[in-house]
C-alpha cells in the first residue's frame, strides 16, 4: 500500500531586507523535497506583505513578474486552518466585471517557513501559525521573538551566565534627537571600533564596523532605517568567528563547529550572499574544549529561549586567550547552497535532504506536543 504523500507549504520572500536571501534559501529547499514523500505548495510573500500561489511562483518572485499568480489567505481560524485562493472568475465573455472566488487549496500537513527577518522570522509569522493551530518548521513565538531580538537576546543570554559581548541599547528616537548623547553612551564602553546593527533584522543588512565618531553616526543611522531598536556592540580585538548548528526540540543536538575567515572586514551581507569569497574551514581548528565548551553554550542558549527545530548560533572567540562571547542564535537561518547551516550538518553526517526531513518530523512532534495542551478549564 503506497505511504500517502506529506503537504508541505514552503513560504518565502517576506517584507524584509532578507527578501532576497529567502528565495535563495527556498529553491535549495524546494530542491530537497524528495517528490516521492512530499506533495509541495509554493506561497510567495511579497515586499508588500501581499501571499500569492501560483505555477512556479518561486521563478515569479525571482523574476518579479506576479501577473500569473493568485492571492491566497490563510485565516487565523483553527476551525479553517488551511490556504485559500484567490481567484478572477470574469462573468461573462468581454464582461469587464470580475469576481473573486474563495477556492481551497489541498490541506497542508506541515508550514515549511523559509522566511529571514521581521515578519518571518520574529515570532509574528509564528504568531498566525499557531492561531490557525498549524504544524510548522522552527521555533515559536517566544523562541523566535527572543532570538530576533538583539537586545532582549542579550539580556536572556546575561540572566543565563552565557558570555556575551559588552552592548548597549539605544531607539531610532536617540538618534534622531539626540545623536551626540548617543555617542557618548556608547564610547563610554570603551575605544573603537564599534558595530552597529539592527536589534531585529540578520544576514548583516544594515550592519557597520565603526571606527570613528564620524563612522559610528553614519552606522548609527544606517541601522536606524531598517529598526527603531538599535545595538551597538563593542568590537573585540583578534577574535575567530565560530559557528555550530543546532538541531531538536526538547533534547537538542549539536554539530560540529566550524570556522568563518571574512574576506571583507567583517561577515558581511556580500560576502555571505553576493560574492560567496568568505572561507570556511569545517570543522574548525580550535581546541576540543573550546569546541565543546561553544557546543555547551550554543545548546544552553536554545534551550534558554524556548528554540524548537533550529537554529544556527555565531560566536567570537578570542584568538590568543580562547575566550568565547556567543553572539546570537539564528531560528532561521540561511538555507542556500553556501550557508553554514546546512554545511556543518553535512560535515557531521547528515546530507540536505536528510535534514529537511528531520525538521518536518520535528514540527510534527511539536504540533503533537501542542496537540496535547488544554485551553480550556475543566471542572
């Protein structure tokens, strides 16, 4: 008897500066899904927030031509927890009157988010899903919202003893109305260089190395035009960038570490997306208890923030003393052909396709596990 195919829904695009990388990362997915176990429906979100379904709509979103492709909806409503469509239905021949008509699509199994950044990975997507009482890949709301958010992160990450680089917090309003206050706060951290980034946003948009008063304000502002939560962390000397995949629910595991060399002066967007020069060695060539001791903290963090699924955690770790900072745990990472995650799971035995698979069986036992929470009062 022929196992009955899952419904994955793969979500993409989304209004975000990581646009661009979440459709780099969804066709590597799309291409992982074995045909035989899965039936796939493509949903693309537009930069406007706008969700549309169509043929090939991953082609349409890479080529920005959406004339094909119908708007679809997924309410917030558990009792119609699945995608609708769309449709022009024209009433009549050479009628310029159109109507749209609801038309449901096959029941999705399982949301397969692939989504960077605000409104995708920030717990607000998270948020529908969980409304609609849905199977999805990766964490949840507070998982993703935490992990999102730099300055929170941080603060979760102090409350846990888990080392991280020295910070403050400032709103895109200090900036606005006060910029030389602004400066002062932050270099009484100490002397440059600083980094300034976006509390909510990833693959490095909007992120500058400041080394000077004159940099830190155009950093300052650069990072204010994509968040109203800006972070400005204080750069550490010689440092190795080290990450480590985490996979699971519960009982997490880790994977083997391995190393980022920047080819630019810090990992930036093009060289992680654009020109694909960083290098990578894999796995890297710390010590085994430095490498443990990053695999302790990276399990402690996920744990620490409620992480389901995955989650990719980056840290710096100095070169002479091996001192380690963790700098943030990704609940989304980057699934494209060069990306890390994906990467350092193959380096520890564990192929694309195979991963894919183990993150759909993990939204399943997380649903399972939802599944089993009473919302209402019993007598």
């Amino acid at each position: 008897m022929t196992e009955k195919k899952l419904r994955i829904a793969v979500l993409f695009g989304g209004r975000s500066g990581e646009h661009e990388v979440s459709l780099m990362s969804a066709r590597s997915v799309l291409a992982a899904l074995d045909p035989e176990k899965y039936e796939v429906t493509q949903v693309g979100i537009t930069l406007d927030g706008e969700w549309l379904h169509g043929a090939n709509t991953l082609d349409a979103f890479t080529s920005g031509k959406f004339n094909e492709l119908n708007r679809v909806i997924l309410p917030g409503d558990p009792s119609h927890s699945n995608v609708y469509e769309l449709r022009n239905t024209q009433h009549a021949a050479h009628s310029a009157q159109d109507t749209l008509t609801l038309h449901l699509l096959p029941q999705i199994d399982v949301f397969f988010p692939v989504l960077h950044g605000p409104f995708g990975e920030d717990g607000t997507l998270q948020g529908l899903l969980e409304m609609a009482d849905v199977a999805y890949v990766g964490a949840g709301v507070a998982g993703s919202s935490v992990g999102m958010d730099k300055g929170i992160f941080k603060d979760v990450m102090r409350a846990n003893n888990i080392p991280i680089v020295e910070s403050v917090l400032v709103l895109r309003g200090n900036i606005e109305n006060d910029m030389d206050g602004v400066i002062e706060k932050v270099e009484k951290m100490g002397a440059y260089p600083f980094f300034a980034k976006p509390a909510n946003l990833g693959s490095s948009v909007g992120i500058s190395k400041c080394n000077s008063r004159s940099d830190l304000s155009e950093g300052l502002m650069e990072a204010a035009r994509y968040d109203r939560r800006i972070v400005i962390e204080k750069g550490v000397g010689n440092v190795r960038e080290v990450e480590v995949s985490v996979l699971g629910n519960e009982d997490p595991e880790t994977s083997v570490c391995g190393e980022v060399l920047p080819s630019r002066e810090f990992y930036s967007y093009e060289s992680k997306y654009i020109d694909g020069t960083s290098g990578l060695i894999i796995p890297s060539q710390l010590p085994n208890e430095v490498t443990e001791k990053i695999r302790e903290y990276a399990v402690r963090a996920y744990k620490a923030i409620d992480c389901a699924g995955m989650a990719r955690a980056d840290f710096f770790v100095e070169s002479d003393t091996h001192k380690i900072y963790l700098n943030e745990l990704n609940t989304l990472p980057g699934f494209t052909s060069i990306s890390m995650y994906p990467k350092l799971w193959q380096a520890s035995g564990l192929s694309y396709p195979k991963l894919v698979d183990r993150l759909i069986e993990l939204a399943l036992a997380r649903k399972a596990q939802r599944d089993r929470t009473e919302h209402r009062r019993t007598a």
